[in-house]
C-alpha cells in the first residue's frame, strides 16, 4: 500500500530539500483553484480527476509525498498508483494543507 506522515514530520524533510535547491516531490491532488487559493511551496499541482491521464509524472524512485486539503483526496491517489501503477515509494500526508497552514508552515499563493 502507502505511508502516512503527519505535517510535522513532513516539514523538516521538506525544509532540508527546500533550503538545498534538492527535488523534492511533493504532488497536490486538490483542484487547480484550490491550489492557487495557497499551497505548499514547491508543490507540483496534479488534480485527482486528470490522476489517470498523468501517471508518468510521478517518480518511481525517492519518496512521493501526496497532500491534498485533509488527507482523503491525496490518501485515494496513493491507492490508486500503488494499485493501479505499482508505486511503493508514496506517502500521504494526513491533515493535508489545513494541517500544514494551522501549524504556520509557508504557503504560496498564485
């Protein structure tokens, strides 16, 4: 199946690859409104209604975070790449971009 990791633990993880300029794949699932509305710094936006048509665009290799707005979106796409796709390398993060705003990580905003 997948992992899950909370925001807290997502944090240092996504600081260390941020301040270092290293990749670092963290994909959003939420609409494309939702996204602009503010986001994780870094996130690539892939809704979960275009999941289908861009399963190439996740990494086979290294850690795939999937955050959405709660958890139950970017927790329905790890299913389905870990089913569908083979993917074992996927963690969701539970309480998603809510949890991440409430604890007062960074956000963008575009």
């Amino acid at each position: 199946m997948f992992a899950s990791m909370n925001v807290n633990q997502l944090y240092p993880r996504w600081l260390v690859a941020h301040e270092n300029g290293e990749p670092f794949a963290l994909i959003d699932v939420r609409t494309p409104e939702e996204y602009q509305a503010g986001h994780v710094p870094g996130a690539k936006l892939i809704a979960l209604n275009t999941l289908m048509a861009q399963v190439n665009a996740f990494p086979k290799q290294g850690d795939v975070f999937l955050i959405c707005r709660s958890g139950a979106r970017s927790a329905q796409a790890a299913d389905y790449l870990a089913r569908q796709c083979g993917h074992t390398n996927l963690i969701n993060i539970e309480g998603g971009t809510m949890a991440w705003m409430q604890a007062g990580y960074p956000i963008d905003k575009a």
